[in-house]
C-alpha cells in the first residue's frame, strides 16, 4: 500500500510540474509578445502600420487567417473597422442604435466589456447568426479594448473550418495583450490628433507670421488705396478663401465703401457698391447666422434661401456646388467683423471661395479672426494719425496710451493663441523706437519687458533683465517699489517728477511714469523713464539768465551811481600824481620854494616809496571797475557799437600783443613765455564786427588758458591759433587750443554759464567767458563752442558770420 501511494504522489507531481511549465511557458509567450507589441508602438508611423504589426505577432503565436479590430466612436454612434483581414467577409460599419445589430458578438463585447468564446454549435451563437459579418464562422473569440474601466473597442479572430483552433490558453494571451493593444491604440491615436493639431498650428502660425510681415510693410504706405489693396492680397495669400471683399461703414449713402476686393470682377463690385447695406443689414445676418467666432458668422445656403436678404449673392462660378455633407455651397456666406477700440462695428470682411472646398469651422476661420483684428487695429491707427495731423503737441501723450493698449492686447493674445508671437514682437519693435526707457513689472517685480533705450541706458541686454527682480537691474529704483505696488493696486497712474539720481558722474534727474496693468487676470505695470537732466539744466541757465537780466537792469541804473565818483577818483589821482611830479608848473614850485624843498626831491622821495606806482594801480584799478560796470550792462542791451571789416589774423595779433603785457607777480606766469604757434588761412574774407569786443573775447580765452597751464604745471605751454572760413556756413573761424589740462563733459556743459568759475574764491569772478559767450551769440550773431577732455588739453571755436544788418556795417 505504501508504495503504490508513493506512486501516485509521484505522477501528480509530475503533472503538476507540467501544467507548471505550461503556465510558465504560456507567460512567457504573453510577455514576449507584450514586449514585441510595445516595439512595435514605437516603431509603428501610423496606426494601420500598427494594427498590421499586432496581427502578425499573434499569428506568430496562433495562426489566424481571420483577424480584426473594431473600433467604438461615440461621437456618431458607430462601430467602425481599421482594420479587416478575413477569408470571406468584407467590414461594414455597425450603427449602435440599429436593431439589425442589436445581437452583433462585436457589439456584445464591447458594451459588456467581457470577453467571449464562441462555437457555432453553441444554441447561443445560432441566435446571433444574422449579426455576424460575412459568412458564420465555426469558432469566434473576441476579448474587449480597455481604456480605464471603459471599452474602446475589440480584438476578434474566427475560423470557419476547425472547432478546436481556439484554447484557453489562446483567450488568456488575447485577454493578456488586449490591454496594451488598447492603450497602444490609444497612445497612437493622440499622438496623430497632437500630430494634426501641430501641423495645424504650425500652417496658422506661418500664416499669421507672414500676415504679420505684411502688416508691418504696409504701416509705411501712405496711399490709402494701395494700403488696402495690399491687405487684400495678403488675406488671400494667408487664408482658406480665394474671393475676399472689405467694406467700411461711413455715415452717408450708400453707407459703405469697398475698400479692397479680390477674385471677384470689377462688373459685380460696381453693382454692390450701388446697393444700400448700412451696418443695420449686417446685423441682421449676424443674428440669423452660426456665430463661429468673436467675430465670425456663417450663413449657409439653407438659411439665405430662405430669407430676403435684400441684395442677389455674388459668388465666383470656378466651382460647383458639391453633395458633400461639409462642402462649400456657392450661396454661403462668411463675414467677419471689424470692431474699432470701443468695440463699434466699423467693418465687414465677406469671404469666398474656399481652397479647401469646405464649409468654415472654428479652426479655419482663426486667420480671418486675426486678420479682421490687426486690419481694425491698422485703419483705427491711420484714422489716429489723421486726427492727430496738427496736433504734434499731444502725440507724446496719445502714442504712449496706444503703445500701452497694443502691449495688454498682445500679452492677451499670446495666452490665447501662441501663433500671435510674430504680432508681439512687431509691437515690442514699435516699444524699443521710442527714447523712453520702459520696463514692464509682474506684481512680484520681476522684469516683464525691457526695450532698447533700458539697454542703452544700463547697459543690460534684454535677455539678462527678463526674469530677473527689477530693483536688481536697477538699484536706482528700490525705493520706487512701494509706488509700484500702489498703482497696481488702485491702478491709477502715478508719475514723479525731477527725481533725483546720483552717479559716479554726478547728479541725475528722471521724470517716473508708472502705468498699470492688468490682463487675464495677471497684474503687472509699465514704468516709463525719461532722463530731464539737460532740460532741468537749462531750466537753471534760463533762471540763471533771467537773473543776470536783472544784475543788468539793476547795473543800468547805478552806472552813473558807480560811474561818477569812479569818475572823481580817477581825475583826483591824475591831479594828484600832476601836483607831485610836474617841476615845471609854477604852483608846485611856489609851494616847495616856500617849504624849502625841491621838486626833484618831492620826485625822488615818491619813486623811492612806490607812491607813484600806487596812484598808477588806484587809476587802473578804477578802470576795471569801469569796464566790469560795462560788461554786466552788455548782458541788459545789445551793443549799439557800430561794425566795421577786419581782418582776423590782425586782430588776433593785436589781442597776442595786448595779452604779452598782463604779467603780474600774482599771477606768476609771464605770457611771452609762452609759445604761439599761429595756422592763418590767407582766404578768409574781411569780417564784419566790433574790433574791441572780439579782442575781449580774444584775452578773456587767453588768459584763461594761461593761467590753467601755469597752475598744472605744464612743461612747455603753447597756443595753437588757426583761422579758416566755412563755405557752406558762411562763417569765418577762429581755433584757439592750448595743451593744458583740459576740462571733463560736466565742466563744458557749464563753462559758459554766468559766475560759474573752477578758480578758488577772490580769484575769479566767473563772469570772463559768460560774457565772451554774449559778445559771440548776441552781439554778432556767432557760435562759441568748447571741445575739450582731462589732460588733452582745451580748443575754443569762434565762428563769426560774413553777413550783418547794413545799418550795422560803417563800409
């Protein structure tokens, strides 16, 4: 008993090591072949490439000649077939609701979501014979295509000869691969729908892109006509439609103008123009039509047919009308309006024609709806740019509200559609022309928008700024980041005037603009900087200029105030310089006869104690205060001085003369010292002008530079002196350029500018070139010029005009 106990533990052992081997064996086949089904998902173009790869690695596996997928498309209802390989049968599509097919086995899989094993035999496959496609086969199996609990589909194989072809093991491994076949299938599917959709958006984004070009182009053309044409053509070039004609609304009869037509004969134009269709009758087409769009109506043939539409339909006749359920009928319309910025309807574009021969959807009528919108944004700017003609003073103002629109609508419209990318850049072109930095802010304060004039400014190319904190690229600014915040906030502009800024190079004044904004629900600002630096300077000189106008109108009326007892000083000292050394007038010698002195010794004793040349520096330093009085009353009143022709290499040797004698121990710098290397051009006409001003301003450049190379130091100072004439001014000039220490850009901005002086205090009184500058400009009509930086030493520029005033001219 033992032993025949052993025995059969023995073979039950061994069939269960062989049903063991079997299952093993039966997932290994499963698996391989799931592995070769997803290399084939990869290297499948296309989804019949696919089903073809599944079919041919199952009947690697089990041999079926009989083999198909179905499909469930739950949009129309149906039960297709991609794929149909069978000995007899041919595919047919299964509605879901025909009663015909209610027993079909394909239908029962895919709504039971189960698999089924049928043999003809089987009293249940004789009930659903009529729904079996083609002949009954003698064996079915058909498992179900699962998408996360939902049926998608089903995989069938048959045969119509042998009962037996079909094991368990065979349903196990159909069971096993259906799942990846679904999602093989699934995955395929997406990828052709993402595949379409991006070759779909690449076509909108090249149309849009060379609309875009266009519409940049034709911003330069002035000619209305030739305007709108070239808008026509590039609607024609860049859409579906073949026939196009815009028309914009006017107040009077007929109430519209066509402003561009295409594919249509000018015949037919010329009976629609003499219709009547005011916006009204638009209106009534929108309300009746499929709206497909913002601004998109399409009125099919069925519905015009059947309304008075006021007007015969004009269509071009190059193609006919097709049975086609999504064909082109010729007695459709498509209208697209043109809205301007108060959202008014100002426009229509009619549509015809299609390329593709099908009626419009919500995709192909994309272009139209951004061509509708840059040709309403294109005739609303001609429209501005009209009103504005004779209104410049205002343009500043209306260009920076326009620029700020056009920026929200095309960040709107990037979120919305990325083919619109072209149109941004084109408008962030327009940002980056204008002189004004502007930056544009999130409501975190991180850089949005930087344009030309910030890279200019900061040196900082966009692309560093984007991304990046604003208070980072400009420092400058921290402090403004509070206001920035305050107007996105209460979105009410916030502007700053003079703000001062300081930099290595001195002080800086910007006027601070803070435009808020806000689109698809992202808050944001555009910051407008304008440097006011050299307008606030001038501002200066002008106040400054206003006050030496009245030093002057004050200095006209103390003249003879100052003038008189100047007057008396300098007549004493000449009395008393006469009475102290003249031996030969009686009085004196009557005097020192009776003192018991002589003259010769009154002489000696004043020589010897300086006393002479003390009365000397009394009448000369009265002369001075005489001539800064006439100096400061030249800035109140224009030299009545008549002019006469001189030759200016005379009187700049004149003035080289005068100023060879100015050498004083204070001054410690002896001008003949000096070496003058002198460039006259002998074909300079006789100037007409005031000899003694111009050797004024002749000393006042001279002394100057002598007293700036005495105090650097300069080895071995020299004058350069040229003359030449300019033809095409008109003028002639004078270069005087010394190789002294010269002068940074802040100091000949201001060189020139009333009491402004680089000398220390009690040295000089910042008046010398002041009023050289007056003398040149005002008086006759010149330019006086400084070009000058640190250690290139410093050169003067007088150009004087060869033409005056007759009256002014002693011939």
């Amino acid at each position: 008993m033992g032993k025949n106990s052993n025995e059969i533990t023995l073979s039950e052992a061994r069939k269960q090591i062989e049903e063991l081997q079997k299952q093993i064996e039966t997932q290994n086949t499963i698996n391989t072949t799931l592995c070769q089904i997803s290399e084939a998902v990869q290297n499948s173009n296309d989804l019949n490439d696919l089903y073809s790869s599944i079919h041919k690695l199952l009947n690697s596996v089990m041999f079926l000649p009989n083999f198909y997928i179905a499909i469930y498309d739950k949009e129309p209802g149906e039960i297709k077939f991609p794929y149909f390989k069978d000995e007899f049968g041919e595919p047919r599509i299964i509605k879901v609701d025909d009663s015909e097919h209610s027993q079909s086995l394909t239908r029962s899989v895919i709504f039971e979501k189960k698999s089924y094993l049928y043999i003809k035999e089987m009293p249940e496959v004789k009930e659903q014979e009529d729904g079996v496609i083609g002949p009954t086969p003698v064996i079915w199996a058909g498992v179900p295509l699962m998408i996360d609990n939902d049926s998608i589909g089903a995989l069938v194989v048959q045969h119509y000869t042998k009962t037996d072809d079909f094991t368990n093991d065979d349903m196990q491994l159909l069971e096993a691969v259906s799942g990846q076949i679904a999602m093989a299938i699934e995955r395929k599917k997406k990828n052709e729908i993402i595949k379409q959709h991006e070759i779909q958006i690449k076509k909108m984004s090249d149309q849009t892109e060379g609309f875009s070009s266009v519409a940049a182009l034709i911003l330069s053309v002035k000619d209305e006509k030739i305007l709108f044409n070239q808008i026509g053509k590039a609607i024609v070039e860049y859409s579906d439609y073949n026939s196009l004609m815009v028309s914009y609304f006017k107040k009077a009869s007929p109430f519209r103008d066509i402003i561009t037509f295409e594919g249509y004969d000018k015949e037919d134009i010329d009976k629609i123009k003499a219709v009547e269709l005011p916006p009204e009758f638009f209106l009534e087409f929108f309300e009746i039509g499929e709206q497909l769009g913002q601004h998109s109506f399409f009125i099919s043939h069925h519905i015009s047919q059947n309304t008075d539409i006021g007007v015969s339909a004009v269509y071009s006749d190059a193609y006919v009308a097709s049975d086609k359920e999504d064909a082109w009928h010729p007695e459709d319309f498509l209208f697209v309006k043109m809205m301007d910025e108060n959202d008014n309807l100002i426009g229509v574009i009619s549509v015809d024609n299609p390329k593709s021969g099908r009626i419009p959807t919500k995709e192909t009528i994309k272009q139209l709806e951004i061509f509708s919108s840059l040709i309403s944004q294109i005739i609303i700017l001609k429209r501005i740019q009209k009103e504005l003609r004779g209104h410049k003073e205002n343009l500043e103002e209306l260009v920076a509200d326009r620029t700020k629109e056009l920026t929200v609508e095309i960040i709107e419209r990037e979120k919305a559609e990325r083919a619109l990318s072209r149109a941004q850049n084109y408008i962030s072109n327009i940002v980056d022309s204008m002189p004004s930095m502007l930056i544009g802010v999130d409501s975190t304060g991180i850089v949005t928008h930087w344009n030309k004039a910030a890279e200019n400014a900061t040196g900082i190319k966009a692309d560093e700024a984007h991304g990046n904190i604003f208070t980072n690229v400009l420092p400058q600014m921290k402090s403004e980041m509070y206001e920035i915040e305050k107007s996105i906030k209460t979105k009410k502009v916030i502007s700053q005037e003079k703000r001062p800024h300081k930099s290595e190079n001195g002080t800086y004044f910007e006027d601070v603009v803070i435009y808020p904004l806000t689109a698809n629900g992202v808050e944001g600002a555009v910051i407008r900087i304008d440097d006011v630096t050299d307008k606030i300077r001038l501002e200066e000189m002008i106040i400054q200029s206003e006050k030496m106008l009245s030093v002057g109108g004050l200095a006209a009326g103390m003249a003879h105030e100052i003038n008189n007892p100047m007057a008396g000083i300098i007549q004493t000292a000449a009395v008393i310089s006469n009475r102290l050394t003249n031996i030969e007038m009686k009085a004196n010698l009557k005097v020192a006869e009776e003192l018991g002195i002589t003259m010769d010794n009154i002489k000696l004793f004043l020589e010897k104690r300086e006393i002479l040349r003390m009365l000397t520096t009394i009448t000369e330093s009265g002369r001075r205060i005489v001539d800064i009085v006439d100096n400061m009353l030249s800035f109140a009143r224009k030299s009545d001085d008549q002019f006469s022709f001189h030759v200016l290499g005379e009187l700049i040797d004149k003035s080289l003369e005068l100023a060879a004698t100015d050498f004083d121990l204070k001054k410690k710098y002896d001008f003949k010292m000096l070496e003058i290397k002198k460039e006259y051009d002998g074909n300079v006409p006789l100037v007409p002008c005031e000899a003694a001003k111009i050797q004024q301003v002749l000393l006042n450049i001279l002394r100057n530079g002598a007293q700036a190379m005495q105090e650097a130091g300069i080895h071995k100072p020299m004058f350069t002196i040229r003359t030449n004439f300019n033809q095409k001014k008109q003028m002639a000039c004078i270069e005087i350029k010394d190789n002294g220490p010269g002068m940074d850009k802040a100091t000949c901005k201001r060189v020139f500018e009333p009491f402004y002086s680089t000398k220390s205090v009690g040295v000089g009184t910042g008046l010398g070139l002041s009023v050289s500058y007056f003398i040149i400009t005002e008086n006759h009509g010149g330019e006086l010029i400084v070009e000058s930086s640190p250690g290139l030493g410093a050169k003067f520029i007088i150009r004087l005009p060869l033409e005056r005033e007759k009256q002014n001219i002693n011939s």
